[in-house]
C-alpha cells in the first residue's frame, strides 16, 4: 500500500515496507499504505475491458539457462533487450529504453534459485510522501477516518488457517520489493486455478515506470510463523513450504498505467492486478489452488459500503514495528474514501498494517459462511492507523477475465 503522514508520507509497496530489510511496501493514498511493486510504467493500448493483457512467456530450463518463445524473444529485440543476457544480469538494466512498460511487454523469465531465503528476507520498498491535499470529496462523501483496529496474528501453520494468502518478491530500480497477495478462482480452470490476487502497484510502476521483474508468489510464506533466530538460518523449504511460484501471466489497468503514481492517491481506485503463475520446479501437474487447498471466488458487483457489516484484510506487513515475516489480519466495518472526484470512491478500515500489506485481499464472509474476495490493501497512512483498497466493478473483471481467457486453453 502507499502511506500517508500527517503531511502524508506514502509508502509505496509490494510488501510495502521501508528501505528497511525484509520490509514490505505500501503504497500512499490519503493516509496511504506503502505499495510493493517494481515499476515500468504505462501503456497506450487501452481498452474498455481495463486495458490489453500482459503475457510473459518464459521458463528455466534445466541446464540454468532461460527458454523464451521465440515470438517473445522478438519482442524484447525490438525494445533493444540482448534476451541472452538476461540471467546473467541484465534484467537488472533499468533504462528508460529497456523498462518495458506497454500493457503487452510484461515477460518474466524464470530465474531458478533467484528467490533464496536471503534474498526474501531482504525485500524492501522505498517511502514517498504525499501531501493530503491530494485527497477531495468522493462521489458520494468521504466518511471521517476510522478508529485504528489492531492487526492481529494469524495462528501458524497458515496452510490451515489462511491458506490463500501469500507474498509477492519482485525486482525494481531500487532493490528487492515484497507485496502480499491471495489465490482466487479462475473460471476457465475449476479447482485448479494459477491465479492470484494483488494491487497494481506490486506489477507496475504507474504513469512514470513500467513492469518489475522476476515476480514470484510465495504461499504461506514463512508457514510455520518462525521466530527472526530461526529465519536466519531457515532452508528455502522451510520458508517457502509450498514452493515459489513464477508470474508468466500479468495485468492490471489501463487506469493504472497511465494514472498511477508514486505519491498521493493517483489511480489508487484502479489499483488491482491479476496474475498468472507457475511453479519455478515445474511440477507435479497440480495446480497452485490444488496444492494451497483452496482459492477465493471474487465479487465484481461491489456492494455499497452501507450493505457491508464487516471486511477481513489479510497481509504480511514489514514496515516498522512488524518485520515481514508473519501474516496479519485487521477485520471493521468499512467506510468511504475518495482521492479523486472523478473515480469510483473506495472502502477503508481501520487498521494498524503498515507496508508489506500492500496487495492483500480483502475478504467479506456473507450471510452463507462463504468468504469472497472484494477488494486488496492499495493505500494507508504513515501513521499506520486505516487501509483503503478499491471497489471491484467492471474494470477489474475486465482484467480478471483477460488473464483468465489468455491461460483459458492451457
């Protein structure tokens, strides 16, 4: 999420934390959350549905080298990327030339290995401060800010508990990143969906930046909730139980490419993402919501703030005075935010969550029992006391059904 000071500090994220290690990012909107995402930025291929999908084809081939189809490798070529050189550090090139940025340039090679224990544990997100003049009447009204609500601990192992929650690393221009994100259904695949859920921020960085890279979900992160001691000196399979799962599949908006920002509340209305995974080892054939044990239905006819008694957020937040390592929860009535006049107001909750969280979903259990995803942490407040995230409606199926029908075949 990004966040917000009193003069607005917004944090920008994937796991939403400070330049700290293992910090998460979020991301700023009025009283914002840290966002965590790597960054390129914008495209120009809009369309009615949120914007053109972003496919990225690639996978580790046994000898450690990278295999790209070739329509691919044709496309990197004409943005002057050397494909071949690629592992070997040149995905770390982050020129303005070569920070692919359209709706169609995402790829992301897998990397085998990339994502170690250390490595995890060092994602970080830098803080950007906004003003809170950028926040203005909704569309309807914004409510007064709630009361914080304590994030509580979810009780390890979160396979049992919280089995479709998980974080997000990625690369950007300033380091290792971390988001938080949930697996939900895919209609094209029943029980056995590759889908997870995210902001958009933990993609792409917006109107200045384009798609981050070597973006790997990782569920029930850190499964058995170990102690920092016992972290340091963890196996990749002990923090990452169910193994590392590569993007080779991503969108988000349109709205936010061309809107999103790195401070304030821009585009934080349409700050949703999809994404499409595979696992890093290949695999047993079994699905991501095979292997999690589940995965969310999603609701894009948001209901009104007033027809909702009460919403969960899920996250793994890093920035101060959590660390990243555990996943949390905040549950409260939502109210209503808007950041900008002309775009759809959003919910918010009390919440003490800080970056990291950026990303995670937000669930409504309804009158029979069953939860649904409605919304994911976008934006909070340095202070660390509420969270907003978007209302889900046609754009964000719009994004949700273009992943889907690109994998539908597969």
């Amino acid at each position: 999420m990004r966040s917000i000071r009193p003069s607005f500090t917004v944090r920008r994220g994937r796991d939403a934390s400070r330049r700290t290690p293992p910090a998460l990012a979020a991301f700023a909107l009025v009283s914002a959350l840290t966002l965590t995402a790597t960054a390129c930025g914008g495209g120009s291929d809009d369309k009615a549905d949120g914007g053109p999908a972003a496919t990225a084809t690639a996978a580790g081939s046994g000898d450690g080298k990278i295999t790209i189809p070739d329509d691919i490798r044709e496309r990197l070529k004409e943005h002057g990327v050397d494909v071949d050189k690629w592992k070997n550090g040149a995905w770390k090139n982050w020129d303005r030339d070569q920070w692919l940025r359209e709706a169609n340039d995402f790829i992301n090679p897998i990397i085998k290995g990339l994502w170690n224990p250390d490595r995890m544990r060092g994602a970080d997100d830098p803080d950007k401060a906004v003003d809170d003049n950028d926040i203005s009447g909704d569309q309807g009204v914004t409510d007064p800010e709630p009361a914080p609500v304590k994030a509580r601990p979810v009780a390890a192992p979160y396979h049992n508990n919280a089995a479709t929650s998980g974080k997000i690393f990625f690369d950007a221009p300033s380091g290792t990143m971390v988001c938080s994100a949930t697996v939900v259904e895919d209609p094209a695949h029943p029980g056995k969906s590759d889908l997870i859920w995210t902001a958009g921020h933990c993609v792409h960085a917006g109107k200045k930046g384009g798609w981050y890279r070597n973006l790997a979900f990782v569920p029930s992160y850190n499964n058995q909730g170990m102690t920092p001691e016992q972290m340091k000196s963890a196996s990749r399979e002990q923090v990452a139980p169910l193994g590392v799962w590569w993007a080779d599949g991503a969108k988000t908006s349109q709205q936010w490419i061309d809107k999103g920002g790195e401070t304030g509340g821009d585009g934080a209305s349409y700050d949703f993402a999809v994404i499409h995974v595979t696992p890093e080892q290949g695999g047993t054939g079994k699905s991501l919501e095979e292997t999690v044990g589940g995965a969310l239905p999603v609701d894009f006819d948001a209901p009104a703030v007033a027809k909702v008694q009460s919403i969960t957020a899920s996250g793994y937040p890093a920035a101060s005075p959590f660390d990243g390592r555990l996943l949390y929860q905040c549950q409260d009535k939502p109210g209503r935010l808007s950041v900008s006049a002309p775009d759809p107001t959003m919910y918010r909750i009390g919440c003490t969550m800080t970056g990291g969280s950026s990303g995670g979903g937000w669930v409504e259990t309804g009158a029979d029992g069953k939860p649904t995803l409605v919304s994911n942490t976008s934006i909070g407040p340095a202070s660390s006391g509420w969270l907003a995230g978007p209302r889900l409606g046609e754009v964000a199926k719009g994004v949700y059904d273009s992943v889907s029908k690109k994998f539908a075949g597969r």
